[in-house]
C-alpha cells in the first residue's frame, strides 16, 4: 500500500541564499522508527504501536531498497487487528528497470504477494509485468519513474529550493501502485536531529508533504499522505502517514549509514 522514503543534510543554510548550491545526495542507509498513534481528534482507532524500517543500499549499478511495516491497533470497538508488510526492491540507476516484491501477513500466514518487473525507455514509457499473484500486464506511460529516481529528484529540487512538483510513481505495490505524487517543500531548516537525538549527521532538511493520488480516481482526493522532515542524505524525521481513517507517528530510533560502493 504505501512504500516510498528516505534524505539528508549540510551547510549554513540560515545564510544561504536561493542560488547557493546545496548538496543533497541519497546515501545508502538504515532507519528504524517507532509507530504510535497520532493524537488527532479524529480517527477510528483507541491505540497503535508497531515499527517501520527503511532501508536504501547501493551497487555501482542498483539502488536496492527493503522496507517492512509491522504493527497491532485496537479500533474503538476494543478488536485488534495486525499490519505486516515487506517491500524490497532493485533498481537500475538509470531508471529502466525496477524488480519488485511485496509481501503482507497476518501474523504467520501470508494473506497477499506482488512480484514481477517494469521496465521504462525514459522519455517514453514502459510497461510492468507481474508475474505474482497472477500474470498481468500494466502499462506506463511517459513520464513514469520509480521510487529511488523519485526521491532523488525530491532532494535535487528541495536543494535548488523548488517549492512544489508532482511526479507519476510506480514501485510495484500491487497492480494500481502507479500513482501521482504531489510533494510540497517548505524551507530548510538547520540541526533536524536536534529533535530527536538520533546519530544522523546531517545538518540540514526541509520540511515535505506528499499527496498520493490514484491514476483515474478522484483527482482531489489523495488516498495517502505523508509528511515528513527530510535531511540532505536522504534520511527522513517526524513521520506522518495519514491513512484516511487513522494518522500514524513514526519516530526515527535509530539510523545507521552505509558506506557507498567503489566502483
């Protein structure tokens, strides 16, 4: 259902003009957060509490990404229910290719799976095929990019303090997982560990919303969204995932760099 995260930071950005050039590189990295429960007025939930993990690692040649969502929630009626969830992927860095997974479990059995590959000519389109859960054919159409390309591009422009840009996403979840990305980006803000005292070095992020839209649905009505704040290297602050129903809060506990491969 959802996947899609990860940035970094540097530099003196309360004197920086906006044609400063700010470095903003997607560094392979690991980042754990603890879920709870937003405490919104709204929602259909008593309690939340779970964990996601991201992680982005590199080849000379791929981005390799791997995520997982586990939590338990209690609606207001008092039942439970569960949320496990893997992604893993691999993508070209040229942005042709994309090899996906998906896997989601309720407890130990495995209620759902997408496997398969998309393959895009830039510029021009592409097509993904999945071979899981059945064989089926999804066209994509000019314009399409996948998910590290998409982040990249994010922290390019938040660099070149671009405000507002919107991008057609495809990472494999499931066969509607092509969607429209609306992502807003305010001004960079200086120390974002300063919050939560987490090992990331970064010294600069900005903060980002995302609106995820359903190709052909209501064209004012995301269903997902997410705000975050996004350091420089890539790693992500202060999560907020907003289901419709129910808001998630996701704390960043934990992050640990990896080095980039020589090649």
């Amino acid at each position: 259902m959802i996947g899609r995260l990860a940035l970094a930071a540097l530099a003196l950005a309360s004197i920086a003009g906006p044609s400063t050039a700010l470095a903003a590189t997607l560094v392979p990295h690991r980042a754990a957060y603890r879920l709870s429960l937003a405490p919104l007025p709204q929602t259909q939930l008593a309690e939340l509490q779970g964990q996601l993990v991201i992680e982005w690692k590199a080849t000379c040649d791929l981005w390799l990404s791997y995520q997982r969502m586990a939590f338990v929630a209690v609606q207001l009626d008092g039942q439970m229910f569960g949320h496990d969830v893997h992604y893993s992927s691999a993508e070209d860095k040229a942005g042709r290719t994309l090899q996906f997974s998906v896997q989601t479990f309720d407890g130990p059995e495995q209620v759902e799976a997408y496997r398969g590959r998309a393959d895009l000519v830039p510029g021009d389109g592409g097509a993904a095929v999945f071979t899981t859960p059945e064989a089926e054919r999804v066209e994509l159409p000019a314009g399409s990019i996948f998910p590290a390309a998409h982040l990249e591009d994010v922290l390019r422009r938040a660099a070149r303090d671009e405000r507002l840009m919107t991008h057609r996403v495809f990472d494999g979840w499931g066969y509607d997982s092509l969607v429209q990305v609306t992502t807003v980006i305010g001004s960079r803000e200086t120390r974002p560990t300063d919050l939560d005292g987490s090992s990331d070095p970064s010294d600069v992020a900005w903060p980002v919303s995302m609106a995820y839209y359903d190709q052909g649905g209501e064209p004012d009505v995301p269903n997902f969204e997410a705000a975050f704040l996004l350091s420089d290297n890539g790693v992500l602050h202060q999560l907020e995932l907003n289901y419709g129903d129910f808001t998630v809060d996701g704390e960043l506990a934990e992050v640990e760099l990896f080095e980039r491969p020589d090649c």
